[in-house]
C-alpha cells in the first residue's frame, strides 16, 4: 500500500498555509509584472531574503511559482493568486488563514464530540456576532465572500431569465457582488438588498460603483425579524449558515414576502445521497459550515422538506455554476390554506 496521498492530506494544513503566507506578504503580487530574482522579490515585499526563498522554494514545489533565468515567475496555477484575477482565491486565503478561522479550524473535533460549531468553541461567540465586534475580520470576510460570488455571477445570469423579474430582494447580500449582477441582467428590476450593518454598507459601495442609485436600496437589518416584499428573492450562501429551525423561520418570513408569482432562488451547493466521487466539494464545504457557522450543507430532499414546511415547493436545480460546487435551486410559493 503507497501511503503518500495520505502523509498529503495529513500536510494539508502547511500547503494552506504555504499559500495564506505567500498572498499576506504579497508575493503573487509582485510577480504579476513578470519575474523577480529571489533577492528583489525579497526586497519588494519586505521580507528576510532567506525566509522568503525558502518560501517561494516550497511555491514552486506546489506549482505556483517556476525557477526561470530572470527569477521566480508566476505560473497559470498561481495566477488567481494575484489581486484582480476573475477567478482569484487572494481575499479566500486570507480569511482561510487569519488566525480567528484557523483556530476554528483546530476546534474541529470539539464540534463533532459536542456540537455548535468549531468557531463558537474556539472564540465563545458564533462567527457573525463576532465578525460584529471586529470591522478588520468582517471586511475580509465580506470581501471573500463578494470575491467567491463573482465566479458564478456570469453563469447565473446566463443560465437563469432575470429579465421580467420586477423586485429582487437579495437577503444576506454581502458586498452587493451578486444584486448588482442581477440588476444587470433585470433592467426594468429595482433591488432591495438587507445585510448586518456593516455588510450594508460594503453593499452601498460596491451598489453604487456599477447600478445608478434609482434602482437599488439597502436595509440594514435581521432576516430573522422581517423580510422585504419582492418576487425575485435571493438566499446565496444564506441557509447553509443555519440549522434547520433557524432556516424555518428565515423561510417562513420569505413565503410571507414573495408575490405570488415570484421566485425563490438559493444558491449553494447541494449534498449528493451519497458520498461518492462527485461530492467532494459540497461535503468539504459540509464540514467548513461545521466550523464556521454551524450550520450544514443540504441534499436536495433535505432542501424539499425545508422548503415544503415553509410553503415553498422546490421546482428546480441547476448544474454546478462555473467550476464551483454552487447550484440554482429554484423554489415556488405554494398555495395551501395556513401555510404562511
Ligand atoms: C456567507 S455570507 C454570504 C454573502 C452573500 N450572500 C454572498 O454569497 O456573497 C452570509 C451573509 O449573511 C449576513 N447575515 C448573517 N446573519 C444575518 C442576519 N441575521 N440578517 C441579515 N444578514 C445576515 C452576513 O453579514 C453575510 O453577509
């Protein structure tokens, strides 16, 4: 028996490392020009010239960075590294390695031995009331989760017909990466988008940068308490943060706002029955939910009876979007007396 791809697994945690390191000293960066020798490429970033070829050795051993007679270049692995890249994975290995997450990361097995979630037990508060104490984290945080949604907001507009859609709610809307996307695609659509107070107004930046200030507003505000009238609603990345009671009520609040010919799109990968080749992604993701937030990757009959209790049927579920685990599964308003 070869045991190498375990000893690789068991490495995991230092490759990720390896990678938060090279994107916090900005050494993709200072490559995006073209190659540097060792020395400048030390200089440019501030670093110890030998602690910084060491590490640019082990880039190169991952595939990131190549040894070429001008110096370290940047490879086409290592090119999403960088700053501005469409699909970059810069703001992601940030937060992966940010010392909050990654000592959630090492609470793991508290929250399979005793429930929560690992970042609860590592830090004493789940993950959003703590991102509410600390602007530094929730920057990043929103910023890597606006970066993350601009992978699939192409496919998303291309594959699904936002035209007729009147009033879009996006609950939970992060930066404002995917409304203003949506806005994009839905000329004649006016966009409400509700976040915490801080993720408000990363929103009204990012709004205000590409949709005119007549077509979208932004609500501060809990889901939990109350949700804005609309018939396009949008859950993206929203119920995989919440367990089942929680995603009840967020639900039951939707089903009261949407109009009666409107639309529920979530967006989030979906849990295959069972755990074989092709669910890698969305059960990685599984256990980061077990980490972060507590709450929990679904499969599509777990999906079907949330949305059942909560007066929705489940019409519909796209393929994975643009190379990522993230699906469109498309929800109706039911209409049995007593649901809402
Ligand atoms: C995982 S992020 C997803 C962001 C965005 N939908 C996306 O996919 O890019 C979850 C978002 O929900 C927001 N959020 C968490 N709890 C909330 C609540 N009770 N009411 C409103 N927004 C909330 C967070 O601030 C954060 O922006």
């Amino acid at each position: 028996m070869n045991y190498t791809p375990l000893t690789h697994m068991a490495f995991g945690y230092a490759t990720s490392q390896i990678l938060h390191a090279a994107v916090r000293l900005g050494v993709p960066d200072a490559l995006a020009g073209g190659p540097l020798p060792a020395a400048k490429l030390a200089a440019g970033t501030g670093c110890d010239p030998e602690g910084l070829a060491r590490l640019a050795r082990a880039l190169v051993v991952l595939g990131v960075l190549a040894e070429t007679d001008d110096g370290y270049a940047l490879t086409e692995l290592g090119r999403p590294l960088c700053t501005g890249h469409p699909a970059s994975l810069r703001t992601a290995l940030l937060l992966l390695g940010d010392a909050a997450t990654w000592a959630a990361w090492g609470s793991l097995a508290d929250a399979v031995r005793l429930g929560g979630s690992a970042f609860e037990h590592a830090h004493g508060r789940p993950l959003f009331d703590h991102l509410a104490g600390d602007p530094v984290l929730s920057d990043l945080f929103g910023t890597a989760m606006g970066d993350g949604t601009g992978w699939v907001t192409a496919e998303l507009t291309r594959v699904h017909d936002f035209s007729a859609a009147r009033r879009v709610v996006d609950l939970g809307g992060g930066n404002g990466t995917l409304l203003a996307a949506v806005l994009a695609a839905a000329p004649r659509a006016h966009g409400v988008l509700v976040d915490s107070a801080e993720g408000a107004v990363r929103a009204a930046e990012t709004l205000r940068r590409s949709v005119p200030p007549d077509r979208w507003s932004v609500e501060p505000g809990d889901f939990f308490d109350a949700v804005p009238p609309g018939d396009v609603l949008l859950l993206k990345g929203i119920l995989h943060d919440w367990d089942d009671d929680r995603c009840a009520v967020l639900l039951r609040h939707c089903r009261r706002a949407i109009a009666p010919d409107g639309r529920l799109l979530i967006l989030e990968p979906v849990v295959p029955p069972r755990a074989g080749p092709g669910a890698a992604a969305s059960v990685l993701s599984d256990i980061a939910m077990l980490v972060l937030t507590g709450g929990k990757e679904r499969t599509a009959a777990e999906f079907r009876t949330l949305l059942d209790s909560a007066g929705f049927a489940l019409s519909g579920i796209s393929g994975t979007l643009s190379g990522t685990s993230t699906r469109i599964l498309t929800a109706v308003p039911t209409h049995i007396h007593g649901v809402v």
